[in-house]
C-alpha cells in the first residue's frame, strides 16, 4: 500500500462489474476511489469528488468517454484522464478528439490493472487542489 498523499480516482464504466472490479484493486492501494456508471453520472460525481485522474471507458450510452474526457480536462485541467476501450469503434472518437486538440492516454482492453496502477502514479496527487 502507497505511504504517500491519497489520490482521488474516478472509475467511470457502462459495465458496472468491470468498474467496481476496477475500484476494489484501485481502493487496496490505498486510493480514494467512486464509480460511475455513464458519462453524465461521472460529470455529477466529478463535481464533488474533484478528482485527481479519471479512468473511463470510451464507448458508453449518451456521453461517451471522449466527449466526458474532454469536458474533465476543460473543467479541472489538473485532471489526468485515462480511457480505456475494447471495441474498436472507440478509435474513430480518440482520433477525431486529437484533431480537435484534446490528447488523452488509452490503453486497449484486455489490460493488466498494473497499467492504471502505473499510470495514477504519474499523476500528482494535488492536481485539483
């Protein structure tokens, strides 16, 4: 378990086994961590929970990881976004959110939890502070 400052994560998937799964590895290391369900519920818990990264899957009903990325990084720019997809549908959406200048990491499904773990800890934990 991390001895440092706590870092607020948001895990935010359609697939409510796979986002609880996700938030029970994130919570044994030591980080504060909810879930979301859809994109708009992220936005209403993220108001709250002023997260330091935000780990969510691309394709979802209504607001999809991308259009939810890039409303993250315009509200709380300190906010690291993590997306993560498995369908091949979601690739057209990271590229078009490039070309309209929002970059944001991704990593392809299936993926080890070490990847999430590796990349919150390039996150600084005051990020919204």
């Amino acid at each position: 378990m991390p001895t440092g400052p706590t870092i607020r994560v948001l895990v935010v998937d359609d697939e409510h086994n796979i986002a609880d799964t996700l938030c029970l590895i994130l919570q044994s290391r030591g980080h504060a961590v909810r879930a979301a369900y859809s994109g708009e519920d992220a936005v209403l818990i993220a108001k709250n929970f002023q997260p330091h990264v935000v780990v969510s899957d691309v394709i979802m009903l209504g607001m999809n990881g991308v259009d939810l990325a890039v409303w993250i990084t315009d509200n709380y720019p300190g906010c690291k976004v993590l997306l993560m997809s498995g369908n091949a549908g979601a690739f057209p959406l990271v590229e078009e959110s490039i070309r309209r200048g929002h970059a944001h990491a991704i990593l392809t499904k299936p993926f080890h939890p070490q990847e999430i773990l590796d990349f919150i800890a390039s996150c600084p934990p005051t990020a919204n502070e």
